[in-house]
C-alpha cells in the first residue's frame, strides 16, 4: 500500500511537564521532564502524533533531547517532507540513511502510524494487529533513600492494584534490599533491572545470589552495550535474562538469540527506531520463544498510547512497565487520562489512531519551544 499520506506540516514542541514524585535511577534523580511532541499535519488538517524519548542527559542513550531536536530540524523532517510516498511501512527505511539517533526516527514514525490508522477508521492497535481489550501494566520503581521508603512504595503500588512490580537494582543495593522485600511480599511477581551496573569480573558471585529470590526476571544487569558477557550469565544462573539496553536493531537481537544471551526482550520502540521495528522484532522473538515485554520511558500520555497499542499484540505475554498517567504526571496532556483498572491492566481504546484526545492547548501552555516545517 503506496498510499500518500499527504503530510505537508511537521511540528516539533519541546514541552516541560512535572513529575508527580522524583523519579530515581542509577543516574541520579530527576523531577521535571522535557517531553518532545511530535504532530504531523495533513491535507485535510488531520494530525498524527508521536513522541521521541530521548532523555535529558546521554545516560540511558547517547540521545539527549537536545540533540533529537538537531537531528529532527536538519535531517529528519526534510526527508519526510520531501517524500510524497511516505507511509508507516516505509519511514523507518527512508531514515536510515540517517544512521542511529533510533529515539528521534521513532517519534515521527509513530506520528505516522498514529495517522495512517486514523485515515483508516482504526485503533492502532487494531491497525497493527492487536487483540487485547486490556494490557498488562506493571509498575518500575527506583533506587530509594532507604529499605523502608522501598517497602513503602511497594505497599502503595500494591495498594494501587499494580500485580508486578520492578525495582531498580545498583552494586550495593541489590541482596540487602531483595531480602527485605522478599521478607516482607514474599508472593509479589517481582523482577529487577540492573540498568548496566554489573560486571561479570566484579559480581558473578553476587549475581549469583538473585536466583533465590524467585525473580520473573534479571534485566539488563551488564553493560548497555554488551550481548556477549550476557550469554555467559545466563548459563551460570536460572533467573532468566531479559536485555534492554543491548538490543537497539535486529541485528543485535539475532545475535544475542543465537549465542543464548537472552530469554526475555523489552521492547521499547524509541530504542530501536518506531514500531515498523518492534513488530519485526516481536515476529522473530516468537519464533524462537523469547517472551517480549513493552518498556516505558517516562513517556506522556501520547507516547504511552502507543505502547499500550503495541502492547495489545498477541505475542506480548508478560507484565509491561506501561503504568497510568498518574504514576508519572501530575497532570497529562490527554483525556481520557490513563487509568488502572483493579486486576493491574489499562483499557485498550476503540477510537483511531492512539485513541485518546490530545489536549492542545495544554501542550502549548507547557511549551518552551515549538518548531514548524513545512512543505
Ligand atoms: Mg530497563
């Protein structure tokens, strides 16, 4: 289907949105959050939207929404605008010429698919295949101050209705802390992510330990670039591995399949170029019986529709890190908002494209910067 979507407008607004608490990783802890919207406008005046993750500083990725926005103004919207057989299936070939800043390329190609989908009277989801009325949504929670305020959080989020829980895990905070939570919920579905702060040289011994705790699984406990010393790990423990960092194509995640580097895949769509990706991914992962999961990056109630679409595949068979808007933000800047449900899911909406209202005026209230190209 070489169908024109006849985009003659791009608008790029860098946003600041407020976090409901500080969030904390192994980098350091953070309360406002930049956001980057992208709307692409058509002919008939019909927006898609789309959102790129990059984060504040190059600690998830070398991609900083500064330099997402350099990309996109140079680069990115030039060729899309250029190109009058731009579709969803195609964008992600037409920008490879452009080689990595995979975050920047996913926010405009899921702007794409978002309006492609409603030029079609869909759902995303129903667009790309979904068959869930509700997804899995489970909940990731940082390095704390202190065990207590750990067990703290972890009793509210339960109490919330969220049905798994992840904890951040660092060198220091790892067996201390999952013996206490362990003590305390020894039945909660629990899993931990490393985020890169092990070595195998360093803390195979420790790593060893986790296998005790009956974990879903360990994610991403070595290097954000390493596949190789992750292969040799999970033939040394039973938790089963699940790679984030490491998988940024297709190419790594064949490679990781095929030396035994992981058993479990988060998919994020910013990390590796848009959904046209993670549907190829999610393919392959199924043939070789790797379960697949969908991240979140603290993204805006836009980003999060589309995780909830991708979500919805069939082949998604574990909790996602896709939580409701009130985890993150104090206010969204869509509506409905996204809600939990009381058995730890979030409706899949009916209506096109992402499903919900983009709340405009909102976004430009919350504006720093706002960028227009047109044709
Ligand atoms: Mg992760």
């Amino acid at each position: 289907m070489e169908k024109s979507l006849r985009i003659n407008k791009i608008k790029l607004y860098l946003i600041k949105l407020r976090l409901q608490r500080p969030f904390e990783t192994s980098f350091g802890e953070i309360w406002d959050k930049h956001a980057l919207l992208v709307e692409i406008i058509n002919d008939d005046n019909i927006s898609g939207w789309g959102e790129i993750v990059s984060g504040e500083g190059p600690w998830y990725s070398y991609e900083t929404f500064e330099v997402s926005i350099l990309i996109f103004k140079k680069y990115i919207a030039p060729l899309i605008l250029k190109n009058d057989k731009i579709n969803s299936r195609n964008t992600f070939e037409l920008l490879s010429r452009i080689r990595g800043y995979n975050m920047t390329k996913a926010g405009i190609e899921m702007a794409i698919w978002d309006l492609e989908a409603k030029l079609n009277n869909l759902s995303l989801s129903k667009f790309i295949g979904g068959n869930k009325n509700r997804i899995k949504s489970g909940v990731s929670i940082g390095i704390k101050k202190s065990v207590n305020d750990l067990i703290n959080t972890i009793d509210y989020r339960i109490k919330e209705g969220y049905g798994r829980i992840k904890i951040k895990i660092k060198p220091g905070w790892d067996i201390n802390v999952l013996k206490k939570v362990r003590d305390v919920f020894p039945d909660i579905a629990l899993q931990v992510d490393g985020n890169g702060a092990y070595t195998l040289r360093q803390h195979l011994d420790l790593l060893r330990k986790i296998d005790k705790f009956n974990l879903l699984m360990i994610e991403q406990p070595l290097a954000y670039n390493d596949i190789f010393d992750h292969s040799i790990l999970s033939r040394k423990i039973n938790t089963p591995i699940c790679l984030d960092e490491s998988i940024k194509n297709i190419s790594d995640l064949k490679t990781a399949i095929m030396i035994g580097g992981l058993e479990i895949l988060n998919i994020k769509p910013g990390r590796i170029g848009g959904y046209s990706q993670s549907l190829k991914m999610i393919k392959i992962s199924k043939f070789f019986q790797i379960g697949c999961w969908i991240g979140g990056m603290l993204e805006t109630g836009i980003g999060r529709g589309h995780l909830i679409a991708l979500a919805s595949l069939p082949e998604i068979n574990y909790f996602n890190d896709i939580s409701a808007s009130n985890r993150y933000w104090e206010e969204d800047i869509i509506e409905p908002e996204w809600k939990l449900n009381s058995d730890s899911t979030i409706n899949v909406p009916n209506k096109p494209g992402i499903g919900v209202n983009v709340i405009l005026d909102r976004i430009e209230q919350k504006t720093e910067k706002v960028f227009v190209f047109e044709k």
